[in-house]
C-alpha cells in the first residue's frame, strides 16, 4: 500500500514550529506498518502548514525501512523495533517518535482476559495449545503471528524470548503451525473472525473489533506503558543517513519532537517521547 499525504491548504495563521518554505519537495518515509498510521497523521499535519512539501508513506515493514534507510533509496526509513548489531552503522542515526505497546488481543467472545508473560511465551512455541490451559474453553488456540520482516514481529520476540540458537544463529522459536498475517490490519482481522485465534498488534490499532488481554495482571495502556509495568512495549523509531539527508527531510524529523507533533502522538494512543 502506498499512501501519498499531501496538505492543501495553509493553515490559519502560522504553527509553533517555524520552517523555511521549500518549493516542491517530496519527502519519501518507507518502513514499518505500524509506524505508518502515525506518519501518516504527521504528514497531514506538517503539510497542511507546509503545502509545498509532500510527504509519502509507505509501510512494507521495519526490515524494508532499514534497509531503504541505509542504501538511501528513501528519505527516511520507520521502524517498529530496535535495531540489530548487524543493521547498524556510524552514519546511520535513529530518533525515536513514540512509543508503542504491544497488544495480545483475542476474540471479543473469549473468556480469557489475563495471561501470564510466560504462558503467551509457551502458546508462541507450541507448548500450550488449548484455551482451558491458560483458564478458557476447551478449545484449540489457533496462533497468528506477523511475517518475519515485521517490527513488530521482532519486538514481540525479543521481549517474549522468542528466539533460539541453532548452529550459533539466532532464530525464531515460535511453532511453524503459526499462522502469518503480513501487517497489523490482517492480524486484526484474523483475530475478529476466529472465536480462538490470538494475536499480537500495535496498541495504538486496537479497537472494539477484538479484545487486548492484560499480561501479568497489568492491562496495556498509556499509563502502564509510562510506569513500566506492561512490559511488552518497544521504540517507534525514524532512521536517517546523517551525511546525506536533506534540509527538508531534517526539518520535518526535528518537527516530530516539538510539542505540537507529540500531542498528535497522545492522540493518537501512544506514549509521546518529550
């Protein structure tokens, strides 16, 4: 899916943040589908001020906005999750927008609304495969789980221990009867319609079409997520090359930490980083 957020019209007197007017720029931001929503809502809004400037967004995952990142076939890459050793470089830099938590959501007809870190750890392997083990019906789980480009799908692994060693590489423990949902809105959708499926999203996408579980007693929410007590939380990261970004580009990336684009984050379900 590709999305191009183009701002019409000025907005009525001038924003907090002053930027210089640059004619007809297209600042291209490819990454992670759950940063996408996010930038998308950035887009608009520095647009809508800036007219001049377009800012298209595209969400193929965070391995993608690495990747666009660092050979610099996009401005400025997204990513839902932090990066590996191997992804790093000196040259390549990474703010943080927001941060996110990662939702464990299940049918809205599902008994079950709490589950123990380290039972959802054993669900993910395979070792737990039926409801009335974790206190629900006598029901088979069906896991659904995101591709393995998604940040998503990273984040959720790291915090889970979801990873194993095999020949000396790391790879991922979750049981290949799992099944893939290539982004955040498939999951979802997955989920809604299967009565024992379980899931995994960006907090900041759910909503009443499935239910988000607590893990270990603690209910995901802005204020747990800022507390520390839901732990299962990561970065929503912007990662840029430092010698070649643009002026345009920058300025809009120093935008996203003034006040007025962190507001839009809170609005928006998830924690602001200022």
């Amino acid at each position: 899916m590709k999305t191009k957020v183009i701002g019409a019209l000025a907005l009525a007197g001038s924003m907090a943040f002053n930027v210089a007017a640059v004619a007809n720029e297209t600042i291209s931001v490819v990454g992670s589908s759950s940063v996408t929503p996010l930038m998308e809502v950035f887009g608009e809004t520095y647009s809508k001020a800036n007219p001049s400037v377009f800012v298209e967004v595209q969400g193929p995952g965070s391995s993608a906005g690495i990747r666009a990142a660092k050979d610099g076939s996009a401005d400025l890459g997204m990513s839902s999750r932090n990066l590996k050793d191997s992804e790093k470089s000196a040259d390549l830099k990474e703010v943080v927008v927001a941060r996110d938590g990662i939702a464990v959501v299940v049918h809205n007809s599902n008994p079950v609304k709490d589950l123990a870190k380290a039972d959802i750890t054993k669900i993910y392997k395979g070792e737990i495969t039926n409801w009335k083990q974790v206190g629900g019906e006598d029901k088979p789980i069906v896991v659904v789980t995101r591709d393995t480009a998604s940040g998503t799908r990273g984040a959720f692994e790291d915090i889970m221990g979801l990873k194993k060693k095999i020949n000396d590489i790391k790879v991922s423990a979750i049981s290949q009867r799992a099944q893939v949902a290539s982004g955040n809105g498939q999951l979802k959708t997955t989920v809604a319609n299967n009565p024992f499926a379980i899931g995994y999203i960006s907090l900041g996408t759910v909503d009443n079409s499935l239910k988000a579980v607590s893990v270990d007693g603690h209910a995901p929410s802005v204020d747990t997520i800022k507390s520390g007590e839901y732990k299962v939380q990561r970065p929503f990261l912007v990662l840029y090359q430092a010698t070649k970004i643009k002026s345009a580009s920058k300025t809009f990336l120093d935008w996203t930490q003034t006040d007025e684009a962190q507001q839009l984050v809170t609005g928006k379900g998830y924690i602001a980083v200022n």
